[in-house]
C-alpha cells in the first residue's frame, strides 16, 4: 500500500498552509455529507462532498428547503453570513435546526469562524471578480 501520508485525507481548520476553501469543504465533508449526499437520506437539493467541484455542490446562491423565515436567504450567499442558512445552522444552539444533529450540542467555534472567513472573504471576493 501507499504511504498514509501520500493519501487524500481531510485537512483539519487550523491547517492555514490549505487553502480556506479545502478546509471549508473538509468540515463539510465529515460533518454533513453522510446526509446532503446524492442517496443521503435527505431531500436537500445540494452536495457537500469534497471531491465534486464547489459548482457541482449547490452550495452558492443555493436555494434552501428552510429558509428561516425569509425567501432571500441562500444556503451559503457570498459575502452575507446572516443569508447563508449553513452558517446559521452549524452556529446555533437550537431553535433553527442546530447542524449537524448528532453528536454535540457544543458549538464548534474554530469551524464557524473558519466558515464564516470563507463567506465573508473568499466567496465575496471570486463573487467580485466575476461581475
């Protein structure tokens, strides 16, 4: 077999030498994939899985089953946290459906901030420079 090292593997949210986007898709990939997958198990209409392109995921301006009570937000909305239902979901502590279900009802502070980064930074500004 190969050395584990020479693997793809998921990267960790402190690894600042990967890309903020891979570590992004890393989380997403453990955390919520196993339901938000083709054959999931649940009616999203987006994919989280980290080796599909983020254009495959339906992930960005992604319209979201639960809206939270507004029609303009998005599942992840470039450059607008309080829009991007994701970022609420796996930043709550109930009410909104805290994601992901199982597991912890603590907060996992590193990756919302991770998230909230890539919105903020990264998805704003590949937003910017396509218009």
């Amino acid at each position: 077999p190969e050395a584990a090292d020479s693997l793809p593997r998921h990267y960790l949210p402190n690894e600042e030498r990967i890309s903020r986007e891979a570590r992004v898709r890393s989380y997403l990939d453990v955390n919520c994939a196993h339901c938000h997958m083709a054959g999931g198990g649940t009616p999203a209409a987006w994919d989280v899985r980290a080796q599909l392109p983020l254009a495959a995921t339906g992930l960005i301006g992604g319209i979201p089953m639960n809206n939270g009570g507004s029609p303009l937000n998005r599942i992840v909305e470039p450059g607008d946290p309080a829009r991007s239902v994701l970022l609420r979901r796996i930043a709550a502590t109930g009410g909104f459906t805290r994601m992901p279900p199982v597991g912890s009802n603590i907060i996992d502070q590193m990756n919302v901030e991770l998230v909230t980064a890539w919105i903020l930074r990264d998805l704003n500004a590949a937003s910017s420079q396509r218009h």
